[in-house]
C-alpha cells in the first residue's frame, strides 16, 4: 500500500486543459514549467471546481502549487490515510473559495482543509505556511 496519491506528468501546457475545464485564466500557453513532463509526482490534496480536479503536488526546491489533473495520469490513485475533507459552503472559513471560485470541496492532509489561513499560505507561497507543509510532510529542501 502506498503512502502517498502519485500523478505521472503527462505535460505542462494549458494546451492538454479542455476549454470547459478552464476556470482560472488558462489559456494553451499557460505553463506549468516547474512540472517535468515523465515525471511522477506526489499528490498532497484535491481541490474540486466544477467538473475538474485540481492536485497540490510539489516539483523538486519549489513550494507546493495546484495543477489542473488534466496534465497528469494517475499512477497510484489511493486515498492516503489521514486525508479530511472540506465542504466550502459549509465552512465559514472557506465558504469564499466557493463564492468566488466555485470550488466545493478540499480533500488532503488535515492542516490544509481545517486551517484556512495555511491553504491561503500555501497559495501565496508563504514561507512560514510552506514550512509547515514540508514539516507535516516530511520533506527536506
């Protein structure tokens, strides 16, 4: 049994992202860049908008970053033990990321979909927030 949900890149152009999952600014030329294509990556949580799938993965000396699905093939696709679950319209918290970005739920590690000032961190890149991520995960540089 695997420890962790694992994503093999298939590419890192907003090209391979379905124009009716393009919710956020995609276009073909958006680049996911720090994503090597061949590569298997780690997925740390779920983010559901409308009818796409969103991971939280890491590439090597980057923070972790969310990445439309569409760009990976999942190789172990086991829920890791552990993983919570956030309904945004029922966490005051979180309630704005589905007012604003129609995003209806969060699923992976429990810091993440509890504390809603790390998953802003997480996406703002702040330091502190993302050493908390790689504490809780483990990770080194």
């Amino acid at each position: 049994m695997s420890k962790h949900m694992l994503a093999f890149c298939r590419t890192n152009l907003g090209s391979a992202i379905p124009p009716r999952e393009r919710y956020l600014g995609e276009v073909d030329e958006t680049d996911y860049s720090p994503l090597c294509v061949g590569e298997s990556y780690v997925v740390y949580a779920l983010l559901f908008i409308f009818d796409r799938v969103d991971f939280l993965v890491r590439a090597p000396e980057q923070p972790p970053f969310w990445v439309p699905s569409s760009l990976f093939r999942l190789v172990d696709a086991s829920v890791p033990a552990g993983w919570e679950f956030c309904i945004t319209q029922s966490h005051p918290d979180y309630k704005s990321l589905f007012d604003v970005f129609k995003i209806s739920c969060v699923m992976g590690y429990p810091l993440l979909v509890n504390e809603y000032k790390h998953y802003i961190g997480i996406i703002e890149r702040d330091p502190v927030e993302v050493l908390r991520f790689m504490e809780i995960e483990h990770i080194s540089g």
